[in-house]
C-alpha cells in the first residue's frame, strides 16, 4: 500500500512541474487526464497550446495627422442622438413669427449733447468704453453720431432687429484691434446691451450680411471673424438674430469637431480651419427653394504655417440650414482621400453624420483601395521640407512607411464596417 501511495505521489509531483514549466512565453496549458489501458492508476498527460492572436482595432494615428473620431460603444455611436439633423426640406408654413420686442421707450434725444469721440479711440478698457457710449445714450445723445463715429468699417449697422419699431445700434467697441461686436438697444426704459460677440480672431468681426434667412419677417446677420494675416486660417461665422426673446446666436447646432482642430461648430460659432480655392468662401442663397436661406462655408485648404501644425489638408464644403429652430449642419462634402487614415477619419465622420452608405464605401476604401497613400509623422516632416526646400539644397530622402500602419487601419475599418452592418441589420 505504500509503495503504491508513493508512486502516486511522485508521479503527481512530476506533473506539477512540467504543469509550471510549460507556461511560458504567454502559453497556454491545459491539463487533460486520461486512463491507462493497462492500469487503473491515472496518468496525467500536459496539452501546450498556441495562443489566439487577436489583433488591435484601435488605428495609429501619429501626432502629425488630425486626431481621429474616438471610438465609441455602439449604442453611442449607431443609436444616441450625436447631432442634430435637420428635415430634408424646411416645411414653410411652419416658419416661426416671433413676437417682436415691446415697443420700446427710449430717453428722449438731446441735440445739444455733442459727443467727445476722442475718448472712442483712447487705449483704455472696452467696457469703459461701453459704459462711455450707454451713458451718452442715456443722457439724450444722438445714435447717429456713435453710428456715424464707425461708419465705413464693415462693422457697424442701425435697424430694427427686434421688431419693437425702433432701430438697434451694432458697433465694434475694441482696444487698439481687440474688441466685441455690440448690439444695443433700448429695453426697459433705457439704452442696455442687448448681445455681444466675444470674437474668435485676431480683429472684431466683420458684418457680411443682414437679411431674414428663416421667413420670420425680421432681418438676421451674418457675422464673419478671421485671422489678421495669412499665416494661419481659421474662421468663424455666427448667425445672429431675435428669438422672441432675446438676441442671439441662432446656430443650435450640437457642437462637434471636424476634420481639423478648431473645425466645426464650438460655442456657438461655426469654424472653417483653411481657405477655399477660389474667391466664393461663403454664400447665402435658397439652394432647396423653400425660402429659408442656406450658409454655405467653404475652406480646408492650408495657408504658410498652418501646412506644419496640421495638415494633410482638404477642401471642404459644409451647409447649414434652417430647421424651424435653429441653423443646423446639413451636410458634409470633402474632396476625396489621399491617405488611407483620411478614408478611416471621412468614415468615422459620416458615419455621425448618419450617412451610412458613404461611411461605408470609405471604410471598404481604407481595406482595398491600394492608390491611397501612407502616412506618418516622418513623412509629415519630409513633406514640409520639400515643400519649403530653397534651391540648391539636396533633396531629402523619402522616410520608409510604416508597416503597422495597414494592419491596423484595415482592422479598424472592419471593425466600423461591422457595426455599421449590425446597425442594418
């Protein structure tokens, strides 16, 4: 009996150590006991086997390129309200009459108030300069002569954007280049600032345009604000109007980043990062022939710096349209890929935007087109230096691609393809 108790044990003692020298190098082991046909006694054999690779479905996308859309579970992705989407075409006889302002009480003007229009051009605070203006309104100055103060910039503006029968006063109040965009009105018995636009550029914005693009009988206005040179390009556009209530930005788009930083809708501002390629950057024309008026913005193309902090570039064509609430994104247009990531990055893209055909011929794009290019943060640099390369100079030497990069994307893009058919199906 303990010769047998002691055979067990030792062949035991034996299999615990094959057991623990087997798993290595990220191995499996399973332990599988079968019977002998001569013996009762059983005799443990050990199965090594080969792990399961599964790849990475995340992309690699290096710091040079734009950053991609996260990945997002499906129920965010494929089933969540991400953005606003408007109705095909804008049913006109829902358009929004709203309630013009109360008829407005104003202090009675003095024609002997002369204004001392040194003082706007002084380096001292806006809001100083806010208070100067509303005091002299207050006290029976003459809306004409802070009108006529700025006339000619592009900037000011004298109309009734309320309803309320009496004309509001839209000036650019700055320090040195720096300043908002002001809307004042009266309200309440007395000269107040109604709105103003914190600008997003390097000077106060500019007025393009007031007319009334959503048929509620009171005119809206566009207002652009760029950069003050050509090294970089990011603008931004606002539609601003009354909403029965108060004047505001009328864009209620969700926010969301385009292909670029700075790019989309963010704080109430619509962005283009890149000009056009010809002169026509923005547009305001009726292209459903429904009444409202649709903006059409332009750009993505890259201007001097902007080639070394961002690109790849592409031109780009975004339109807004009037939904019977707010101005919202209609559509998307973007000039084709170059680069496999940009056919992943317009996938992910479209696919927010809800138009899933599009999404999925870029995603097959990324998998089989073989004339898309590679990318990298090496090739990035090789770019810029051809493309700023003086003359006489050798000629650097194209960097070798990435061999990452094609497994990953094209498993990512499988992956997107997957849920797009989930979401079909």
């Amino acid at each position: 009996m303990n010769r047998w108790f002691s055979l067990i044990l030792l062949v035991l003692l034996l299999a615990s150590c094959t057991i623990g020298s087997s798993n290595i190098e990220g191995t499996e082991t399973s332990l599988h006991i079968t019977t002998s046909p001569s013996s009762e006694i059983p005799i443990p054999t050990v199965v090594t086997q080969t792990p399961t690779f599964v790849p990475k479905i995340s992309p690699v996308f290096v710091s040079a390129t734009p950053t991609p859309t996260m990945i997002q579970p499906l129920i965010r992705v494929l089933q969540a309200e991400i953005l606003n989407t408007p109705t095909a075409t804008f049913d006109v006889s829902h358009a929004a009459t709203h309630t013009p302002g109360v008829a407005a009480k104003c202090p009675i003007e003095n024609p002997n108030l002369i204004l001392d229009k040194d003082i706007l051009f002084q380096d001292i605070d806006v809001q100083e300069k806010e208070k100067f203006i509303l005091d002299f309104l207050n006290n029976g100055g003459s809306m004409q002569s802070i009108f006529s103060v700025y006339t000619g910039e592009g900037r000011t503006y004298k109309g009734d954007l309320t309803g309320d029968g009496f004309p509001e006063l839209v000036i650019p109040i700055r320090r040195s280049i720096y300043g908002d965009l002001y809307f004042i009105g009266c309200k309440d018995g007395k000269y107040q600032t109604l709105y103003n636009t914190p600008f997003h550029g390097d000077y106060p914005p500019y007025i393009i345009a007031v007319k009334d693009m959503n048929l509620d009988g009171l005119p809206e206005m566009v207002i652009y604000s760029g950069p003050n040179d050509m090294g970089s390009s990011i603008f931004g556009y606002q539609i601003v109007g009354w909403d029965g209530q108060s004047i505001r930005s009328l864009i209620s788009q969700t926010e969301f980043q385009g292909l670029y930083s700075l790019d989309g809708v963010q704080d109430g501002w619509i962005f283009m990062n890149g000009v056009s390629r010809n002169s026509s950057w923005r547009k305001i024309k009726d292209i459903d022939h429904n009444g409202t008026l649709e903006f059409i913005v332009t750009g993505g193309l890259a201007v001097r710096r902007d080639d070394l902090n961002h690109g790849p570039y592409r031109a780009e064509t975004d339109i807004y349209m009037w939904n019977g609430d707010g101005f919202v994104l209609n559509s998307i247009e973007i000039e084709p890929p170059q680069y496999r990531f940009q056919a992943v990055q317009d996938g992910d893209l479209y696919t927010l935007f809800r138009q899933y055909d599009k999404a999925l011929n870029l995603y097959r794009q990324a998998i089989l087109n073989d004339k898309l290019e590679w990318w990298s943060a090496e090739r990035s640099e090789y770019n810029n230096l051809i493309r700023y390369l003086d003359s006489g100079y050798p000629k650097p030497t194209l960097p070798a691609p990435d061999v990452n990069e094609y497994p990953n994307l094209a498993a990512y893009a499988h992956y997107r393809l997957m849920l797009l058919y989930r979401k079909r199906a």
